[in-house]
C-alpha cells in the first residue's frame, strides 16, 4: 500500500467521523433553535394577550376581521408548544368537520363528512389574532392538565348560521 492510499483512507475515514459528529451537533442546534422559536411565540402571543385586556380595560379593543386558513392557524398554534407536549410524550390531533370542498360544484361528494381534508375549504373569516390566543389558552391548558403519554385532540368544526 502506497503513503497515497493510506493518506487517503485516513483523510476518507476522518472525513465520514466529522460528519457523523456535524450531524449529532447540527440536530441539537436545530432542536435548540425550535426550543427558542417555539418559546419566543409563545411570549410574543402572552404579551399580546395581556395588551389585548389593556385595550379591552381601556375602551379601546378593535376586532380585526379578515379571511385565514384555519387549519393553517391551528397548525401554527400546537407547533408553538410541540415541545411542551413532546417533553410529556403527549401527543396532539387535529380534526376537522363539515368543511365544504373548495369546488362545491364538481363535489361527488355526498356529504361533508365524506371530504377529504385535502379537498377541503378551510378558509374562514374571524380575528385571527384573538382565536389563536383563545386556541394558545385551551391547549396550554389541556398540556398542564393532560397526563404523561395522554393525548389531546383539536376539533374545528364549521357550524352553518
């Protein structure tokens, strides 16, 4: 075996080392780095929450109304405190019912129950920003009060007027 060969089966064999150790370093960050996202939303949405009751105090609360995707937003709420239910091995569902499909009139459909999720029009109109503090209050609830390995469940159900 030439000094070539050995040189380059230590270099390939340090090489494969180092990116085994990047990997185990560069997920720790990752996970870290969501810890610290998840964490600063979740503040962001309590100092939010607490100007929201200065304003309604003060007389001067405004309910802002616009069209979101609600499953959108529920997705945005339990991935703020995934860790949270992930430290407690509990796990989180969503479900949603009686979403009409986003092209009611080519619909084979024979009832809503029978639409599928990715067919279906999630799009509502609310405050968006006070139905995700209400959703941040259940859920931070149901994780304080939900036991290690239990589960929690979302339901968004569209109720016609």
């Amino acid at each position: 075996m030439t000094f070539n060969q050995i040189l380059r089966e230590n270099c390939e064999i340090l090489k494969q080392t180092i990116f085994a150790e990047l990997e185990d370093v560069y997920d720790e960050v990752l996970k870290s780095v969501n810890i610290m996202s998840s964490s600063s939303q979740l503040l962001l949405l309590n100092v939010e929450d607490i100007l929201g009751f200065a304003q309604l105090k003060a007389g001067k609360f405004v309910k802002i109304l616009k069209r979101f995707n609600i499953k959108r937003a529920i997705e945005d709420i339990v991935n703020i405190q995934m860790y949270q239910a992930e430290s407690k091995n509990i796990s989180i569902h969503t479900k949603f019912v009686g979403f009409p499909p986003r092209n009611p009139s080519k619909s084979a459909y024979l009832s809503l129950d029978d639409v599928p999720l990715s067919e279906c029009n999630l799009m509502i109109e609310s405050d968006e920003k006070r139905l995700k503090q209400v959703l941040i209050n259940l859920q931070s609830n149901a994780l304080k009060f939900t036991k290690e390995g239990g589960s929690i469940q979302i339901v968004a159900e569209l109720i016609q007027p």
